[in-house]
C-alpha cells in the first residue's frame, strides 16, 4: 500500500515538473518572439567598424577603432535591412552587430562591411540553428534578396564553401558588389560548431 503511495507522489511530482518546463518553455518562446518583434521595428541607420573573427555561436565579435569605409554611427542593434532567399524560405531581420547576444535575435551585419547596394562585400552572420537554419539548403544560382529603406537589391549566389573562424578574409572588400553570408558548421554539431560556412553572392540588381 506504502508503495502505491508513493509511486503515485512520485508521478505527481514528475507530471508538476513537466507542466512546469511546458511553462517555462512557452513563456522563451513568446520572449524571444516578442524581441525580434521589437528589432524587427527599429528605424534603418547607416554605418561600420571592424571585426577581427568570424562571428559564431561563442564569439564576442572583437572589435577595434579603425575605421571602416564610411564614417560608424549605427547603434548595436539598430534595424539595418531584411534578408529573403525565396528558394529556401529564408526571411530574416538584419540589426547591426553581431555578437552572440545579437545573433539570438536576428541575423547581424558585420562590422567593417559595405551596406546594401553599396560599393564592396556587405557581411552578414546569423546562427545555424535559428535565424540561418534554412542556409544550409542555398546553392549557386539562388536569389538573395535584401531590403533597406532605399530599396531592394537582388544577389545571385556564386558559391558555398567552408572557412575556419580566422579566415576572416572572406570579408574582404570586393571590386563589384558582393554579398557574404556566414554561420557555423557543421551544421547538426552538438556544442560550439568549430567551422564556418559561407555563401557568396553578386548583386544583380
């Protein structure tokens, strides 16, 4: 009888638990929604920095005061543009910044990289399992899409390839207008991915 009893707390406890995580669970997902609701509606600025690594999952995004090649005067965390690539369903907000905090927000514009439409190789960094979830799925020939308050501007993908963080080359300003997507890899990684994986782009239009 004593054992019955006790099995029978036991459940009750396990089940208060789980209702407990559901909870706790629900109440994330509606913060965290909520959040790239409000970054979502942030006005558009202009700017740059410099960043010394790839932006991942750990990093910090080490940045120093040289100038970029216009003059920095965007907050962190200020809306930048929208990201579409419609072959994958990729539809993502773009703030600026990109440490990791940021990153759990929203895909982030690099610093020390050109704006949309402009001249050079615009960056932009987002997490694997998140944001960038469907950039797994680009390949060469894909349309990316991006939309800032002075219009649109349309990239087609040249190639996808596999960098270690410090290859930080692949920011390198270009001579015609560039786009560079970067997440970590490998993709289903469990812990800190130790890879980055990168989609280059050409604007079209």
């Amino acid at each position: 009888m004593q054992s019955t009893v006790a099995t029978g707390d036991v459940a009750r406890w396990i089940e208060r638990a789980l209702i407990g995580l559901g909870l706790g669970l629900g109440l994330w997902w509606l913060l965290a929604a909520a959040q790239m609701r409000f970054y979502a509606s942030l006005p558009v600025p202009t700017a740059l920095s410099r960043v010394n690594e790839l932006p991942g999952e750990e990093s910090t995004s080490v940045v120093t005061t040289v100038p970029g090649p216009t003059t920095s005067s965007v907050p962190p965390g200020a809306w930048v543009a929208r990201l579409e690539a419609p072959s994958v369903g990729l539809a993502a907000t773009v703030i600026q910044g990109n440490t990791s905090d940021m990153l759990a927000r929203a895909a982030g514009h690099i610093e020390n990289t050109a704006w949309p439409g402009e001249p050079g190789n615009v960056g932009i960094a987002g997490h694997r399992d998140t944001t960038f979830r469907a950039v797994r799925n680009l390949k060469p020939g894909d349309l990316l899409r991006l939309t800032d308050s002075r219009g649109h501007y349309d990239y087609r993908i040249d190639r996808t390839f596999i960098v270690n963080p410090e290859d930080v080359y692949v920011l390198d300003p270009t001579d015609t207008p560039a786009l560079t997507l970067v997440t970590c890899y490998p993709f289903n990684f469990i812990g800190h991915a130790p890879k980055r994986f990168i989609v280059r782009a050409t604007l079209v239009r």
